[in-house]
C-alpha cells in the first residue's frame, strides 16, 4: 500500500511518510495507520518508542509492522487536549 495522497484525507488530516515525529511529542493527534484504522486522541509521543509497554517501536518512522505505519495524522483542538490529559496514564 503507497501513502495516501494529499486530496485523500479527510479536512484537518497531514500525509506523513515516515521520520520523525513531525509535531512536539506533547501535541495531541489523531493519526491513522496504514490499514486505515483512525486512533483516539493521544500525544504524539504514545506512537514513539518511548515507553516498551506502550510502543515497541517508533511507528512514525514506520518500524515495525507495516499495518501499524503513520500515514496521517490530525492534530486535535484545546477542547479536546484538556480531556485527554486528565484521562491519559500518568499524567495529573
């Protein structure tokens, strides 16, 4: 499966072709693997490899399963940051 392309993706959503993570790893994005499956709103750094119980391996930069590769991501307005903090693990 290739990248989606620009006019593809749904208002709001970046293309992304693997790298690093292309917004501060505290941002809160929705992101959408290869597979087309859309996530729930975390921080950008729950796709790294921050944490092995979280994330075996950095999927904006496409490692590991291929299903699992970023191909887009939408970052998510102040409303819906302040409840995805207070309910994230580890956080207060």
């Amino acid at each position: 499966m290739g990248e989606v392309a620009h006019d593809m993706l749904p208002e709001g959503w970046l293309s992304h072709e693997a790298g690093d993570c292309p917004v501060p790893l505290e941002t809160i994005v929705r992101v959408m693997h290869r597979t087309g499956a859309i996530r729930n709103p975390r921080p950008a750094r729950w796709w790294t490899a921050f944490d092995p119980k979280f994330a075996e391996h950095d999927l904006w930069k496409h490692d590991g399963d291929q299903g699992q590769h970023i191909i887009a991501y939408k970052p998510i307005s102040s409303e819906g940051d302040a409840f995805v903090l207070q309910n994230e693990p580890g956080t207060s």
